[in-house]
C-alpha cells in the first residue's frame, strides 16, 4: 500500500513527483504529499484529497525544487487527516515519506519523546524521521543506516534533508521500491509505472538495501547484520509502461483493461505451443512428478483463481489441492508434506501475506515452491524455485480484471503439464483443449460484445442494497469473484454461494429486493441449477441469469437472461467472469462511486 516517488535532478522536480503520485494513486488515496528542498529550506504540500488538489498547491504556492520526496497514502496508523499526510517532518530539517508498517514504533516513540521529540501525528512513520533527525551529524546515508537497524516491520522509505539538497536516500525492507536512473537525474519509487516516460532503466532494490541518490550517481548498500556493504545491482530496462496508462477510448480504466483481456490471454499464452513442464522453470519436470498434492496460497481475487485451479487439478491432473487465504495459513498450525507443490498466486508479486506464508510453508520444509505471478522482478518471483509470468500488462484499476483470466489462463497450464508429467493427458486431449485455449480470446471478444446488453441490467443493481451470486462446481468460485466485484466498485453486500447451498440459509434472504445473479453454464451440473433457480423464482426472487448456448434458459417474467457462446468446457470460468466484472462496472458507474479508486482499498497490499 502507498505510493512514494522521489529523486534528485537538474531541473525543477515538483511536475515529475506529483505526475507519479497520480500514477500511483492505485496503492492509496486517502491522502498525498509532497515535499522539495528549496533554497535550503523544505517546503511541504499535502492533502487529504486526491492529487490534482496537491498539485494546484504547489502551482499556487510556487513550491518547486531541484530534489523532493512525495508520498500517496493508504491510511493504517491514524485518519487520513493533514497531521498524518506524508511527508513527516523532524525539526524542519528532515523528512520522510513511508510505505510499510513499523511493528516496533511504540518503544521508539516512548524513547524518542522522552528525548524530547514532540508528535504530532498517529502515524508509525513519525518514528523514522524523529530517529534520523537523532542520528544526524552531516551525512543522511549514515542517519539512514543507523535508523533502518532500529526498525522491525516493513518499510519502503526516502529521506531527504535540508543540508544536503542534492541528495535522496531510499531504503527497502518487506515492500517494493525501485532506483530509477535518468539522464542528470536519478529517482526512487515504488513502482516503474511512477516514472514512464521520464526513464526506461530501474534497479530493483531488495531487502536490507539503502540507496544514495543524488542527480548523477546511485550508490546502493546493503545490510549484513549491523554492516552495510556497497553492492552493484543490475539493471534492468523496463518499457511499455506508456501505453498501459493512457486510457484511449475508455471511461475508465477497469473498462479499459476487462476489454485487454483477450490480448492479454494471447500475450499469456504466446508461443506456448504444446504443453511441456520447461515453461515452468528447468527443474519443473522433476518437482511436477514427484509431488502428491497441490498446496495453493493467495488472497483475494488471486485467492478465488486458486479456487478454480483446484477443480481442474483434482479432474484433470488427479493431484488433490487444498487451497489457503495466505493470512490464515500463516497463523495457523498446519502439517506439512515436502512432497507437496506450495503455489502463491498475486498480481503484483509483494503481497505482503502471501510473501509470508510462503515463508512460513518454507521453513516447514515445504522447498517445492512457485508462483504465478503478472511481475519478472518481483519479491515473489525471486523467492520461488518454478514460476509463470503473466502478461497481463500494466493493471492500474484497484478491481483486478486482466490480471484474473490471466492467472486461470496460467493455472490450467500448469494443471494440465502437472497431468502430462503423471501420464494423465492423452495426446488427443493435450490436442483439444490446447485448441480451445487459443481460441479462447476470440470467445471473449464474444462475450464483450454483450456490453450494452448487460449495461441495462445495472441500473437495477444500482437501485438495490444487496445481491447474490449462485454458482456451481468450478463456476462457484466465479460467483465469489462476481459478487467480489460487486462490493469493491459499488459497494453494494454481494456474496457468492454455491448454488446447492441456497436452501441451507441464502433462501432465507431471497425476496423481490434481492437480485440472483446466476452462473448456468451447459454442463453437467445445468438440470441441478435449475432447480435452484426454481427455489428462487417461487420466493418472488429476480433472476439474472448468464447461461450458455443451448441450456434452453430463456427470458421470462422474473427471469432476464444473456446467452454466452458455446460451452468451453474447463475452461468456461475463463468466459463466464467476464460478464459478472461488467455487470459489476456498469453498477458503479450507475451508482457514481469511484471505479478505479473505490473507497477503502487499495491496489497492491504490501502490509498486514
């Protein structure tokens, strides 16, 4: 959570710092901040609105400097109030921007004020630029250094000082931040994304690094116990990020990317011709014969795309799954099994939980690790031993879409090269349903097609309070996802059940107010749904219902139906979220919330 940018140049900073706060306003929005020395002197904006206000402050009060830090905010350590706005001063002569949690912040605050330090915030950051300004004798690097061994917790940090304008340090620990390197100007952020455009060359910073940045140099150290050691990291060039943050003919840009979505399946899928463990890292044909069961850990969206991952591993692949929501599986006492693959999924790869319950399986003894993961370079890719990397592209909307299909997309080909290594895919199947995932893109672009048609039904969801989501077999994680969508954009109390469910408890809610949206793929299960959408209709219940082709489900009184393309099998949870994200878009914007910031959230989750 939280978005910093900041850096050193040769000209004035101030439109680069706040044009990458609103890139990364994604990470948090309850307030923002920024701060610049200036004739040796720190100047501050902030605001607890959004960054256009910030920066029509900074026009309006000439703030301007050649070095600054600036910070979007997602509050957990105090309101989102001015007093808690980053940047945090000390003494008018240091300040810190912070993403991250210090678990030890009380102590060093009792210590700090009985040094006389005076708080004036809630926050857990204050501690940081209190202790720098402690440790201060005319060198910032070594300030830093001295604080970080201080801390416990999570911390992305950039300091500047007053005395030394030509210089920003920067360090990491449990969150993301990245050196950018320019052209007589170098920055420090927590995502690329914050300075396309400015730059294309990124040195991603890990754990325990502190970075020196002035406008023509970048030195980085790293810890060794109470040591620090300079080290060379590479660099890397990242490019592309441009054309993901402009929004074209969009309205938003979760409209925008659930339109992505079959470039980004194609993108997925490209040059993966059969299936073949080697996609997975060179020691995935050994890992994926040698393992008796699937454990997978994730959260949230990515947590419900491990959910339909477990149906197609146990069907096809016939390796049981258990899969856990990271922050309960970390604190729980489980039994390990090191013949089990331990499997997180995330968008971002810096989830700050599931990091930590990947820990926690590894140090059980759990070492057959991957991920599935939409970011190379992430702390998630580098901790695991097999991974898949999405090509989902840049998703800046907080309701994750793309990143979505994207991931089943990748979980069926792991699922299905897990069955091959256990001799359970037959030529013939391999064939077909490789067929069908290449032909998926154009189903999608069917099904996107049928926008203005679902469009119609939002404005009913607008008018009510709650809703629910029914599905069954693989498709019941698909409402989950439906009704996750639901709530996060519109704010509407959504929830997803299984369909054979309802009679046990949901029934009791069902009434005209109450919309049923409902999954009926043509399969299996279809007679069985029906039934349950019986159970609904005679309790006065409005059904929505999106169904295949040939389920003989046809519009009624009560009963509004959108019909799909054919049934694709496995992979029609693929095609039947790609409505409910639509329903779910068309709601909010019916309801005016913030679609692309709803209230609360943020994007990336990188604390506890």
């Amino acid at each position: 959570m939280c978005g910093i940018v900041a850096g050193c140049s040769y000209r004035n900073i101030v439109p680069i710092l706040t044009e990458g706060l609103r890139r990364l306003e994604y990470r948090g929005y309850d307030s923002c901040g920024v701060a610049v020395v200036d004739e040796n002197r720190l100047k501050r904006a902030r605001t607890v609105s959004r960054v256009q206000d910030l920066i029509e402050q900074t026009e309006k009060n000439g703030i301007k400097g050649l070095s600054g830090i600036a910070h979007t905010r997602w509050a957990t350590h105090g309101a989102p109030e001015i007093c808690n706005t980053h940047p945090h001063f000390s003494h008018d002569q240091i300040a810190v921007v912070h993403n991250g949690i210090i678990e030890n912040y009380e102590p060093l605050r009792e210590e700090l004020k009985a040094k006389g330090y005076v708080f004036v915030s809630e926050t857990d950051t204050e501690v940081i630029v209190h202790l720098v300004h402690s440790y201060y004798e005319g060198d910032l690097l070594e300030a830093v250094k001295k604080t970080v061994l201080r801390l416990k917790g999570a911390y992305g940090i950039a300091v500047s000082c007053k005395d030394e304008p030509d210089r920003v340090i920067g360090a990491k620990m449990s969150a993301p931040l990245v050196v950018a390197l320019g052209d007589k100007e170098n920055f420090i952020a927590s995502d690329p994304l914050a300075l396309a455009g400015v730059t294309d060359c990124y040195i991603y910073l890990e754990d325990g690094d502190v970075a020196d940045i002035r406008p023509t140099s970048a030195q980085i150290w790293n810890r060794l116990g109470d040591e620090f050691v300079e080290i060379q990291r590479p660099v890397s060039v990242v490019q592309g990020f441009t054309s993901g943050i402009a929004l074209g003919p969009y309205t938003h840009y979760m409209q925008k990317e659930i339109f992505e979505q079959p470039q980004a399946l194609s993108d997925t899928l490209e040059g993966v011709q059969f299936v073949t463990s080697a996609i997975f890292g060179h020691e995935a044909k050994e890992i994926f014969q040698q393992i008796k069961r699937v454990l997978i850990i994730a959260c949230g969206t990515s947590y419900y795309a491990g959910l339909v991952a477990k149906y197609w591993l146990e069907a096809l692949a016939k390796v049981p799954c258990d899969v856990e929501i990271a922050s309960e599986y970390r604190y729980r006492e489980s039994v390990p099994d090191k013949d089990t693959l331990v499997l997180t999924i995330s968008q971002s790869g810096e989830t700050a939980d599931t990091l930590a319950a990947l820990e926690h399986a590894k140090s059980l003894g759990m070492d057959k690790t991957m991920t599935i993961c939409n970011v190379a370079t992430s702390a998630m890719v580098k901790q695991t031993r097999l991974h898949y990397i999405t090509r989902a592209g840049v998703e800046i909307g907080v309701a994750s879409t793309k990143a979505f299909t994207t991931q089943l997309a990748s979980l069926f080909l792991m699922t299905l090269a897990i069955a091959k290594e256990k001799g359970r895919l037959s030529a013939e199947a391999e064939e077909k349903l490789m067929a069908d995932m290449r032909h998926l893109p154009q189903a999608m672009h069917v099904v996107l097609e049928k926008e203005n048609e679902i469009k119609e039904w939002a404005s009913f969801f607008a008018s009510k309070n709650n809703a629910l989501f029914l599905g069954r077999g693989v498709h019941y994680p698909i409402a989950l996802e439906g009704a996750l969508k639901l709530k996060e954009i519109s704010y509407l109390h959504a929830e997803g059940y299984p369909a054979g469910e309802l009679k046990h408890g949901p029934l009791a809610l069902v009434d005209a107010e109450m919309p049923v949206v409902t999954v009926a793929p043509n399969d299996e299960l279809l007679e069985k749904l029906k039934s349950n959408m019986q159970e609904v209709r005679a309790r006065k219940g409005e059904l929505f219902v999106f169904c295949d082709q040939g389920t003989n489900i046809e519009s009624a009184p009560g009963i509004h139906v959108i019909k799909m393309p054919e049934n694709y099998g496995h992979l029609s949870p693929i095609l039947h979220v790609l409505p409910l994200q639509l329903l779910a878009y068309h709601t909010a914007v019916a309801k005016g919330t913030d679609v692309d910031k709803p209230r609360n959230l943020a994007k990336s989750v990188t604390t506890e």
